[in-house]
C-alpha cells in the first residue's frame, strides 16, 4: 500500500473525529430539555378560527397563494382550478369541509399551527426551521437538507416537501412573515376574510376573545373551550368550533410540548454517545501522532535507501 493511499485514509479518519467531537457540543445543545408547559411571549402574534362563521368561501386560499406566489394545483380539476383536498407543496392553508351522517357539515381552516414549542423545530438537525420573531414557525432553506424530519415531527401534519422540483422546498405557512408581518401587515388570508371567521391579533387578546365568545353563547359551540390554547404545550393558532374538535381534523394531543418529550430521548441518545466520541477522540490522536513521526522519519530512510519512501 502506498503512502499517498495511508494519508488519505489517515486524514479521512482524523477529520471524521474532528467532525464528532466538534458536533458533540452542538448535539448536546440540541438536547437541553424543552419545558413541558412553554409560555408565549407577551407580543406572540395568533390567529382565531371560529368555525360557526365560516362559509367556506375561501378566498383565504386564493389570498395564500397571491401573497406567497404559490402555483394553482389544479390536477383534479383538469389545470382549470386551484383544487387540493388538502396541504401540499402548492397549498399553505386551505379550507376543508366535514360532513356529519345527519346531515350537518362544518368548515374547518388548516395550515401551519406555529406552536408555542414547535415539534419541526426540535426535528431540525441544521436549524433550517426557526421560531421567528412574533412566534412564527419560518424555513431557511439555506440550511435545509431535504431529510423531511420536520415533516415526521409535526403531530399536525403540515410541512410538505417537493417532491417534484429538483432543488425541493419544504413548504409551510409561515404567518407570511416575510411578505406581510415585517411591513407590519397582517398574514394575507386574515386580511381578506369577508365574514371575520378567521382574525390575527396578539395570542392573549384573541385568547380572551374566544373566551368571551364561549361565555356569550355556550350552546353555540360544542366543546366549551379554546383547541389550541393547551394542546401540544400551546399553539398560535386557535380554534372554535359547533362540533367536536378532531371530527375537524384537530388531532387529540395533551398539554405536554412535543419538543419536551423529543429531547428527553435526545438526550439519552447523545449522553451515550460520548463514549465512543470519547474512544474516536483518543484513537484519532493516536492516528496523528505515528503520522507525524511517519513523516519525521522520511528523509533519513530516504537517505538510507536512495529511493522514495512508498511506504
């Protein structure tokens, strides 16, 4: 074996430990344990959906679309409409109906929930999905490596890929942080709303407001609280509805942040995971210092042999 052959592998080795024990501060950061219960910054910017207002007329679609420069998706309606039946890499919000056997329906309006501790966030191994400024959920796609854990990650189901484009995104509502909230303008799809079904605000105002709702007309709602306010550690989009929560397609979750149960495993994961960063660490040292003597070495058995050291 040649000596251009061992170097190679000598530094491949050298540098992979180098990468392991400079990525063990950075892991072992990934794994400070999340609260159980986060608190929303007292500027947290939400939405409110009150699904006994809604008439389905979705012009928040079209609104989304417009505002983030969103193709239509338009296979079901033969390229003639924007028709998705549900989130998608052309689709950051839409508006979907469910059907009770009586006869009664109910809209629902789903995009990205921008939890208060977001589950895509902890996922992130590169920091490409980040908690914004006003709580919104935004994507870096810089730092994206296509690895779609923020899309196993979510408990909602939101973060879509592209599957189809060679250089794909992941795709989200992100409250339109860059278009509308740093120009101090409300998301697109809040502006539009003829009927005030869904409405943007600070988290504790329209919290309050949907309290005052409940008060106001019990019977109009079929669980007397707020989805959102708890579920997952808290969420910047809220929602009221006349008929039970997950029949909308809100997923029963508990008042325990997703992220706080994901870095409790983490954090198993990378505190055994010092020992062999530990074991690499010390061999990798050991690989460097017979280098150096290798090469310290050269010239005399050069002079010794007359040929060029190959070994």
């Amino acid at each position: 074996m040649s000596c251009a052959i061992n170097r190679r592998q000598a530094l491949v080795q050298i540098a992979g430990v180098a990468g392991a024990i400079t990525a063990a501060p950075v892991a072992s950061a990934l794994a400070e344990e999340h609260p159980a219960h986060p608190v929303a910054a007292p500027d947290a910017v939400a939405m409110l959906y009150d699904s006994t207002i809604c008439t389905g007329c979705k012009a928040c679609m079209s609104a989304c679309s417009e505002a983030n420069g969103l193709p239509a998706d338009t296979a079901l309606s033969g390229g003639l409409w924007h028709m998705p039946v549900d989130l998608n890499s052309k689709t950051k919000n839409i508006i979907k109906l469910y059907e009770e056997p009586g006869g009664g329906f109910a809209f629902v309006k789903r995009q990205c929930m921008h939890c208060l501790d977001p589950a895509c966030v902890t996922g992130c191994p590169f920091g490409a999905l980040e908690k914004n400024q006003w709580g919104a959920v935004t994507w870096e796609s810089s730092l994206c490596i296509g690895c779609r854990y923020c899309e196993v990650a979510c408990p909602f189901e939101v973060p879509k890929f592209e599957w189809n484009n060679w250089n794909p995104k992941i795709v989200k509502c992100e409250f339109c942080f860059d278009q509308r909230l740093e120009h101090n303008q409300q998301p697109a799809c809040t502006a539009v709303c003829p009927t005030g079904a869904v409405v943007f605000g600070k988290r504790t105002d329209l919290l309050a407001k949907a309290k005052e709702r409940i008060a106001a007309s019990p019977d109009k709602y079929f669980e007397k609280r707020v989805y959102g306010e708890y579920e997952a550690g808290g969420t910047q989009v809220l929602y009221l509805s006349h008929v039970a929560f997950d029949k909308i397609g809100l997923p029963k979750l508990g008042p325990t942040s997703v992220g706080h149960y994901a870095t409790k495993v983490t954090a198993v994961i990378y505190k055994w995971l010092w020992g062999p960063i530990l074991v690499a660490g010390v061999l990798g040292a050991m690989i460097k210092r017979n280098w150096n003597r290798h090469e310290a070495e050269r010239p005399e058995r050069e002079k010794e042999t007359g040929l060029p050291d190959q070994l």
